[in-house]
C-alpha cells in the first residue's frame, strides 16, 4: 500500500513540475561560488554561467572565476534571465515579476562589482555590462516595454535607472582606460510614456555626475560629459521636451528646467 501512495505522489509531482515547463542552465568553475535559481509560472528560462573561460562549456582550471554569488528569482510566465561571470568576487541578481520580461547580465574583468535588476510587469527589457572594478549597476522598471542599457567599464562609478509607465528607454555608458573613468555617477529617473534618456561619461571622464529626471511623455534628453567633477541635471516635466548637454573641461555646471 505505501509503494502504491509514493508511486502516485511521485506522478503528481512529476506533473506539476511538467506544468510549469521551466528551464535552467548553470555552469560553474571555480572555488565558493554560490548559484540561487527560483522559477514559479511557466516558460521561464534562466542561464547562469560563472566560468573563467567566458564559455558555457566547462572551461578550464586555474582561472579566475571564484567567490561570486548569482541570484535568481523570476515569478511570472515567460521571462529571461542571463547573468554570465567571469570576472572575480562579483554579485549579480534579478528579480522580475510579470511576464515577457528579459535581463541579461555580463560581469567581466576587474573584481567586486554589483549589477542589480528588479522589473515588476511585462515585455520589460534590462542588459548590463561591467568591466573594471568596484562598479554598482541598478535597474528597476515598472509597467510595460521599457528598456534600460548600462555599459561600465572602468572603477567605482554608479548608474541608475528606474523606468515607469509604457516604452522608455535608458542608456547609460561610464568607458575609460586606465586611471580614466573613476567615481562617476549617472542616474536615470523617467515616469510616463515613450521618454528617451542618453548619459554618456568618458573616455576621460573623472568625478563626474549625470542626473535625469524626466516625467510625462515623449521627452528626450542626452547628456554627454568627458572631463573633471562636470555636474549635469536635467528636469523635464510635460511632453515633447528635447534637451542636449556636453560637457568638457573642468567643474562645469550645468541645469536644465524645462515645464509645460
């Protein structure tokens, strides 16, 4: 009798579990690292690679893929998540809770960077790449289509972007050589519908600020800065706005106000 009990429990998980029709990947080849995968829903896919060959074979002893932590966590029906490290003593999580959202997540060289991405509704779309060292990467968006792109290369620079409503679109690049590219910070903040933020800091570009806040829909705005402690701020409010700031040289300030 209990043969016959644990057969048709084992045929009952085996059916919820094909139900749900989720997929993971992981590769894994180092020394401490720590992998954490949460599906619910079904149709979602989840790759995670940490792997000093940069490859999902199982690459090649001795590298310097060790001590990173991925995370994770998708609730929903339909989501894609990607985190890839290669680099050393890096964090990378996800969260996304709706359906049709992407994340895609690439940690190179350097060591101890953070790349977070937290998308709440469908048809989201997140990608960040780090290179360098000591850099923190954050997405969050809210609602439905919105896209956020974030490119660090470089140390101990910050960018933010936090996307509510329908088709926003962030990109922020921080790129340098060298000494180049350091404490810079770039923050995306855009509330509405079909908003465009461009921050752009380097190759040369040291102790620099972006800031965008935009709200309403249909505003655009790039911001450029290559040089030295350069601060930009940008706030539009309304529709239709369109604002353009490069900044070169040293200590410039620039604010643009712009309502209707």
């Amino acid at each position: 009798m209990k043969k016959i009990i644990l057969g048709a429990l084992a045929l009952m998980i085996g059916a919820v579990g094909f139900a749900q029709n989720n997929h993971t990947n992981v590769r894994q080849n180092g020394t401490d690292l720590v992998s954490g995968i949460t599906q619910v829903g079904y149709g979602n896919t989840a790759n995670q690679l940490q792997n000093p060959s940069g490859t999902w074979d199982n690459g090649s002893p001795g590298g310097v893929s060790e001590n990173n932590q991925a995370y994770i966590d998708q609730a929903g029906s339909e989501n894609f998540a990607q985190q890839s490290q290669i680099a050393k003593d890096d964090l990378a999580t996800n969260l996304q809770r709706g359906n049709h959202n992407e994340s895609y997540q690439t940690q190179k060289s350097g060591f101890g960077k953070m790349a977070h991405v937290n998308q709440y509704g469908n048809y989201n779309k997140a990608y960040q790449t780090q290179a360098g060292g000591s850099s923190i990467a954050v997405i969050n968006q809210y609602e439905t289509g919105n896209t956020a792109t974030q490119l660090q290369d470089g140390a101990y620079s910050e960018a933010y972007s936090t996307q509510a409503g329908y088709g926003n679109t962030s990109y922020q690049e921080q790129f340098g050589t060298g000494l180049w590219n350091v404490h810079n910070m770039a923050i995306v903040d855009q509330a509405g519908d079909e908003n465009y933020g461009f921050q752009s800091q380097g190759p040369s570009a040291l102790g620099e600020t972006a800031f965008l806040l935009q709200r309403g829909n249909h505003n655009e705005s790039w911001q450029i800065q290559d040089g030295e402690s350069n601060v930009s701020n940008v706030l539009q409010y309304g529709t239709y706005h369109d604002a353009n700031t490069q900044q070169l040289g040293t200590g410039n300030v620039t604010n643009v106000h712009q309502y209707n």
